[in-house]
C-alpha cells in the first residue's frame, strides 16, 4: 500500500525517491525480526493471542503513518507496522501445518500465496483512488477501519489450532521404526484393552467415541491464549534456534533462498514501477501507478487456479504409480516446469521500461513472471511441511502424565525462511537504485532474472537427490524434535 503514496508524500513532506525505497528496504528487514519476536509466544501460548495482538497493533501504527510528518515517523512506523505484521509470513503456514492433510497442504499452501498477493495487488490498486478524492492520509485511515476486522475475527470467529494431547500411564518403545509409524501406535494406545487384543490377534477394531466427554461452548473454545508444556528455557532457544536449523539441513537453505528469489521477484517491480512510471514518458497518476497491480493480480490467480489442485493431484498420481508410496519430492516437478516463465516476465519488465515501450509491454511481463512464481513459491513451502512434519514418541513412565505435542520443526525453518526471503529484498531493493543508474534497467533486470533461473534449476538437484539428504540428515531431525516433546504435565 506504501509505494503507491510516494509520489504525493513527495510533494507534501519532501521525501526523496531514495528515501522511500529507503524505507521500504527497512520494513523488509523488520519483517525477519518480527518472525523471531512472535514465533516463541504462539509456539509457547499458542497461535490465537499472537493473531490478536498483532493485528490490533497493525490497527494503532497505521494510525501513525497516517499523521506521519518527518523521517523518523516514516522509518520507525514502517519498521514496527512490519514487525507485528511479520505473522502473515510464518503463522499461516503454522496453522497450514496444524490443520491440513498432506495432500490436502499444496492447495492450502496455494490459497494463502494467493491472498497475500490479493492484498499486495489490490490495495495500491484501492489506494490510487483513495488519494484524488480523499488525500494520501485517508489510505492509512481507510488501513485502520478495515484492519479493525482483524482482531474482532480472531477474537470470535477464530478457535486454537495447537492442540497437545496428555498421555497418561502408557509405555511405548523407545524409538519409532519406519515400520512402526506414529499414527498407528497412536490408534493403538488410544484402544481399549479388549480392542488391543483384537487388534494384535488381526481382528477389525471398530472406532468408539466417548458420548459421555461434554463438548466445549463456544466460549470455552475460545480463550484469550492456551499454554502448552514448552518450558520458558524452550523459548529463549526459539530466538536462535531457526538460524540453526537453517543451514542444518540442505533442503531449507535452499527453498529458504529459492523462496526469497521469487518473493524479491514480486517486490522489487512494484518499488521500480512506483518510481520510474511517474516520470516521462509515462507521467502516471497514482491511480494509474495502482492499476499497474492488476497483472500481478491476475498471473497470481491465474498461477494459483491451476498450481493448487495441480500440485495435490500430481502428488497423487506419482504415489499411485510407486504403490501408493509418497515422497516430497514429487511436490518440485511442478516449479520445475514453470521455471522459465519468471525470468522471461523479468526481461519483458526491466527491457521494456528501459526502452520506454508503450505500457503494456512491462504489465505484460509482471503477469507472466507471477504466473510462474506461485508454483516455485508454493512447492519450496509444501516440500518443507511435507518433509519435516513428523512426530516421535519415547519411553513413558508407568503412573506418570505427560503432555504430548506433535511438534515439528515447521516454525523453525519458516521463521529461517522468512527472514531470509526479507533480507534477499531489502538487498536487492537497496543495490536496485545504484546498479539501474550504472547499468541501466535492463541490465538490472537480466541480471536479476538469470540469478533467479540458475536458483530455481537447483530444484532438480533436490527431485533426484532430495531423498538421500533427508535421511542423511534424519538424526538431526530427531534431535531437534526429540527434545522438545515430552514434558511432565502438571497435574
């Protein structure tokens, strides 16, 4: 929603071009910060408060940028409205991993691309006729009025999706082999003992459900946060522990610079067209500077119409051609394909602005380039929460309860994620201004778009050696599950 503003903060409060890009370049910094600040509390008081609280805070800071006067209301406004709004990057695919089925993930996965996208296009698009009628003030006022949704959502349409079961005075073997999967011993330990014995002697077991165990009301389901058994230590580790795990196991690095490439494909032409279009010989208004987000819009919809359910069937059908056997891997195929589609949309864009083509010729090439980034984008997400989404149970002790959490170390890699991919565009964003005035736009953008083609082809070395890394890498894992599942419930 900022950039379309630059032009009348401009003229009104004097900020140069380079500032604002300046300013830019800094919420997407804050937006790794924000990743490492509120990850720890949904991990530890669940992902409810956090929702909450943060969209309430967005409500007062877009307050502040709307009675914005100086510099340092411009930076630290953008930096603080980007820490709590950091939630959209890492908590959704959190609550994705909760909640969904694997093959239910790539289009959940895509449906969440697709709405962040949705804001990112349609709102300078909103705000390009707010500022005629209304002044650029009244985009932030309109931002406070509709982000007051938000919160009042949360609050009362919006249940906790944490959960962590309590287990008590049941021994299970120490380690879960490949041919003992998690979910059948659950199954079995939640049996009675008659339905044990039927079970171990082969004998079908049908499913009872306890009548007498009271269902929650609706304001029970609801309770401002919900603690879960993670230790306090637990949490200081959380600040750190994602950098870790980063550059511990070779697929999230990767997808963490894949992801990152493709969300600076997205971000760096909204901040060039928001500058370079005002000028000669385009002399765009703001409205005409928001209708330039109508083709990210559509490629993105477009992208997300035909990756989504793609995704999830292609998966499918893979496994049914091994005899039903699944492997994340199969989720890359489809980046794969549409890899050449994102450098040949960057070319359009940064060539034809630097030759000053008729308008449509740039539009034109942001749809193409978002067409081809859901895929990349969804896929390097959906490969992550399918690969690293596991649960292992240990040795408990007879007379003793304990609280169960299917923790994984999906929180981990995408606060990593996130903080990367904000880093790859605060980088690019900042060297953008210098290398265009250097070379000229369409150098930058060739550039760009062959370091984004040679990242994207590093998928195939993870379609054929993707397997042998996780398992390589699978005492790693464990480590990093192992100790942050079993705690001593109090009774």
């Amino acid at each position: 929603m900022a950039t379309v503003t630059w032009e009348p903060v401009k003229q009104e409060l004097g900020f140069s071009y380079a500032l604002l890009n300046d300013s830019y370049a800094a919420g997407c910094a804050s937006l790794s910060i924000g990743a490492i600040i509120l990850v720890p509390f949904s991990l530890k008081y669940g992902r409810r408060p956090v929702y909450i609280l943060s969209t309430a805070a967005q409500c007062g800071l877009c307050a502040w940028l709307a009675r914005m006067q100086n510099v340092a209301d411009l930076m630290l406004s953008n930096i603080l409205t980007c820490i709590v709004g950091a939630l959209s990057e890492v908590l959704v695919q959190m609550t994705v991993a909760d909640v969904y089925f694997i093959h239910h993930r790539g289009t959940a996965n895509t449906i969440y691309y697709w709405c962040i996208n949705l804001g990112a296009t349609f709102s300078p698009l909103a705000g390009g006729y707010i500022i005629p009628s209304q002044g650029w003030r009244w985009v932030w006022w309109w931002m406070v009025i509709l982000l007051f949704a938000g919160p009042v959502a949360f609050t009362f349409c919006y249940e906790e999706t944490m959960f962590s079961r309590r287990i008590e005075g049941i021994a299970v073997p120490d380690k879960v082999t490949p041919e003992q999967p998690t979910d059948k011993m659950d199954t079995e330990m939640s049996l009675p003992d008659a339905d044990k014995a039927q079970a171990a002697h082969g004998e079908s077991t049908a499913v009872r459900i306890d009548t007498s165990i009271p269902k929650k009301t609706y304001w029970q389901k609801l309770p401002l946060w919900s603690t879960s058994p993670m230790p306090l230590s637990q949490m200081a580790r959380q600040t750190y522990q994602p950098l870790v795990i980063l550059f511990s196991f070779p697929a999230v690095t990767f997808m963490a610079l894949e992801y990152g490439m493709l969300n600076a494909c997205t971000t760096i032409p909204v901040t060039t067209y928001s500058s370079v279009m005002t000028l000669p010989p385009y002399n765009f208004n703001s409205q005409q500077i928001g209708l330039m987000g109508m083709p990210l819009f559509v490629g993105t919809t477009l992208g997300a119409l035909a990756c989504g359910p793609l995704s999830d069937s292609l998966v499918l059908y893979l496994a049914k051609r091994r005899q039903g056997i699944y492997e994340p891997e199969m989720r890359l195929w489809l980046a794969l394909v549409c890899t050449p589609l994102v450098p040949a949309g960057l070319f359009m864009f940064g060539i034809g602005l630097n030759n000053q083509s008729h308008w449509w010729i740039p539009a034109l090439g942001l749809g193409i380039s978002s067409f081809g980034i859901v895929p990349g984008s969804s896929s390097a997400l959906t490969y992550l929460t399918d690969a690293y989404t596991d649960v292992r149970i240990h040795t408990l002790h007879l007379n003793k309860s304990y609280q169960l959490t299917p923790y994984q170390i999906v929180p981990d890699f995408m606060v990593g994620i996130t903080s990367v991919s904000n880093l790859i565009s605060m980088l690019f964003v900042f060297i953008q201004t210098p290398w265009s005035q250097e070379t000229g736009l369409s150098w930058f953008y060739v550039a760009f778009g062959l370091i984004v083609t040679a990242i994207m082809l590093g998928n195939l070395i993870f379609i054929y050696f993707g397997k042998r890394f996780r398992v390589r890498f699978a005492s790693k894992y464990l480590s990093y599950t192992d100790r942050k599942e079993l705690v001593p419930s109090v009774m």
